[in-house]
C-alpha cells in the first residue's frame, strides 16, 4: 500500500477513487511509565517511553486503515491525516486516528 499526505502521486494516475478509509487506535498509558518517564526518561525534553507508545499506536492506526482500504480494492491512500489526542479527564489515554482517501493507481 503507498501512502501519502500529499492529493496525488507523481507519474501515478488514480483511475477510481473508493472513498475516507480510516484508522483510530486508543492506548492506555501505563501509569508506572508515566511515573518513571517524568523521573528518569527525560533527556532534552524528550520521553522514549511516550515516543515508543505513540510509533506502536501509530503503526495499529495505519495498519487498521490500510487493511480498510485493501477491502474496497485500493493500491495506494492519498492525503493522509494524522491526528493525535489524549482522551480521558486526566489525559490517560492516547488516540491516534488517519485518515485519507483510498485509491487506485495506473501500475
């Protein structure tokens, strides 16, 4: 499956276009990471243990959407959105959510 935030594909023709074909993921963080990201995980602003959980969160997003898109007969997805957002009073959950139009493209 190509992706691409961009409408359309260079010297790649779309021949049929299928629709918003998603994908949305929601993961807990675990509270003990969040403990030990706050005391020791820390290095120049940055935190591997969220950065970790947003690629895995990430990947299941695309994975959930390309598999949507495989479904109608699509090739590619064209103007892909990526959306992330805490979810929960206290922001203990993450979501990730793609979006884009499936397509098919000339080979």
């Amino acid at each position: 499956m190509i992706h691409t935030t961009t409408p359309a594909i260079e010297d790649k023709p779309i021949i049929q276009y299928y629709g918003v074909v998603t994908g949305e993921t929601i993961l807990g963080a675990n509270i003990f990471k969040d403990i030990f990201a706050g005391i020791r995980d820390i290095v120049g602003g940055r935190s591997a243990a969220y950065e970790q959980e947003l690629g895995k969160a990430r990947t299941i997003a695309f994975q959930e959407m390309d598999r949507e898109a495989e479904q109608l007969g699509a090739n590619a997805i064209v103007g892909i959105d990526i959306d992330y957002e805490t979810v929960g009073s206290k922001g203990g959950m993450l979501m990730v959510s793609v979006s884009g139009t499936a397509v098919l493209l000339r080979e």
